[in-house]
C-alpha cells in the first residue's frame, strides 16, 4: 500500500498570497470607487455603499470558483469577478488624483485578476517514478496473491469432483457384485428347488407285480 502524499503547502501559500492581493486590491480600489462616485453626484452613505456593490461582486465571484463547486457555478464567479473587476479599474483610473495613483489602481486590481487566475490553473506534479513503480509492484504482487488463491480454490473444487466420481464408480462396482451374488443365488434356489422335487415324486407300481 502507497503512502498518502504530502500536502502542497507552495499552492496554500500561493492560495494566501493570493488574498492577500485581493484584500489590498479592494483597499485601493475603495477610496477611488467613492471618490469616483462622488465627482459623478452621489456624496454621503450613498457614496460610500457603492463600494460594497463593486468589491463586493468582486469578492462573491472568488468564492463561487472554488474548486469545490460545480463547473457552471465557478464560469459564473469568473464573471462577477471580471465584470466587478473592470467597473473597479475604470473608477481607479477615473478617480485617481495623479497619475501614480491611476497607475496603482491598475496595477492592483490587474495584479489581483492575474494572480487569481495563476492560482486558479495550478495544478500538482504528477506522481514520482518510484512511487509509480511501487504502485505497480503492489498492485502485482496483490493480483499473484489473488491468482495463487484461485488456482488453489480451482484445484479443491477438481479434487473434490474427482473424488465423488470414483466414489460414484466403486459404488456402481459393488452394485454390481451384489446384483451377481443375488442372481446366483436365485439361479441356485432354482435348482435345489428342482432337484427336490425329483426325488420326492411317487413312482408308479409295476403293473407285473
């Protein structure tokens, strides 16, 4: 039996690094998305909800494309993360004061989508050749053990009906004799019977005497 292979611990990192970009992407991007709004009219709460609508989609999407949930539920995540993504890099670049401030707007939320989409097509290095190897020995050595079994289980069984048909065989043999015995004896019945019965029978007087 194979051991159980170690945990990834580079992909877990990377799953963490990952979030940790998605969290100071939505730091970014919040300020510019209420500032953005608010150029555009909307000043107070109203303003500063409207970044709950963005990142949050944005956060719902990288949820709904874990691995465990079904292919269409992740293709939809995909969207909302796409979709909240670019209204976010439109407002970070919209709102941004300077020029460096734009320039960081894109680059946190294009460095996010491009790590989470890294970290989503990671996938482990296949088994190593010796594990494999072992693998197949394993597996060898369990079918020569199962085959052993059966050829003992077949050799048992033709034992076993080699031995009731010679069984059968002195069976019907000493039918046999004893049917012999039986007709001989009848047969020698037979003759005492008649043997007997001749000299037992009158005998006529002589007319003469």
């Amino acid at each position: 039996m194979t051991s159980k292979p170690p945990a990834n611990t580079k992909y877990r990192v990377t799953k963490v690094i990952t979030r940790a970009y998605m969290v100071g992407a939505v730091a970014v991007s919040f300020t510019h998305i209420v500032h953005a709004f608010g150029m555009l009219g909307l000043h107070g709460w109203q303003a500063w909800t409207t970044p709950a609508f963005i990142d949050g989609l944005a956060v719902l999407g990288v949820l709904g494309r874990g691995e465990e949930f079904a292919p269409s539920t992740r293709r939809i995540g995909l969207r909302f993360q796409m979709g909240a993504g670019l209204v976010s890099l439109a407002a970070n670049v919209y709102a941004g004061e300077s020029v460096g401030a734009r320039v960081l707007g894109v680059i946190a939320v294009v460095g996010f989508i491009a790590a989470e989409a890294y970290a989503d097509r990671m996938r482990p290095a296949p088994a190593p050749v010796e594990v494999a190897i072992e693998s197949t020995h394993t597996r060898r050595s369990e079918a020569a053990k199962r085959g052993a079994v059966k050829a003992k289980a077949t050799r048992a069984a033709n034992a076993a009906v080699k031995a009731q048909a010679e069984a059968d065989r002195l069976a019907r043999v000493e039918a046999k004799r004893i049917a012999r015995r039986v007709k001989a004896a009848e047969i020698s019945t037979q003759t005492m019977d008649a043997a007997f019965a001749t000299s037992v029978a009158p005998v006529s007087p002589s007319p003469y005497l």
